[in-house]
C-alpha cells in the first residue's frame, strides 16, 4: 500500500510517484545501455543526460523543460538501437506523466 501511495516503506519518506516511476525507468535504461556491448557513436551523449536525470529526480520534482531536451538527447542518441527501444519508450512514458510544459 505504501508503494501505490509514493511512499518508501523503508524511510517512512514520500516520493512523488511520478518521480518514483522516471527514477525506475531511468535506472533500467542506464543499466541496459551499460551493459550494450556494441559501441555507436552518439553512446556518451545517451549516458550523460542518462546520468543527468538521475540527478534530477534525486532533487525532487525536476523542470519539465529539462526532462523533455534530456529525452530529446536520449532518444536522438540511441533511437536507432533496437534493444533499448522498450527502455527508451519507458523513460518516455514517465517524462510524459509530467504533463506539457507551459505554453511562452
């Protein structure tokens, strides 16, 4: 129950659960991306904004701007690479459960 809330069980702490969820997604695509054994040429752009939105999650609720030009990065880094496909559509999935961003 404390899970469906947003809530870690362990520190009594609440999480966001959108938050929780671009945390969980973003963990799986850095995970698979490190362990991707061919090299292509775009790999340490993926890796760095990879690394940047762990950071921002770790923050709080990060700018949506922000999160949309890291997936923009992302997915221009490794849209081609098949196998990361399902992992790269689920860290999509969680920056869209952060809404548009506002209109200028």
């Amino acid at each position: 129950m404390l899970r469906s809330l947003g809530q870690r069980a362990v520190t009594g702490s609440y999480e966001e659960p959108r938050v929780a969820e671009l945390r969980t997604a973003v963990s799986r695509l850095r995970r698979e991306l490190a362990t991707y054994p061919a090299e292509f040429p775009d790999r340490a752009i993926a890796e760095d904004e990879l690394a940047a939105l762990a950071a921002m999650v770790t923050h709080g609720t990060p700018e949506v701007p922000r999160l949309r030009r890291s997936l923009l990065l992302i997915a221009g880094a490794i849209g081609s690479v098949s196998a990361l496909a399902r992992s790269l559509s689920e860290v999509r999935h969680a920056v869209e459960l952060f809404g548009e961003p506002p209109r200028r």
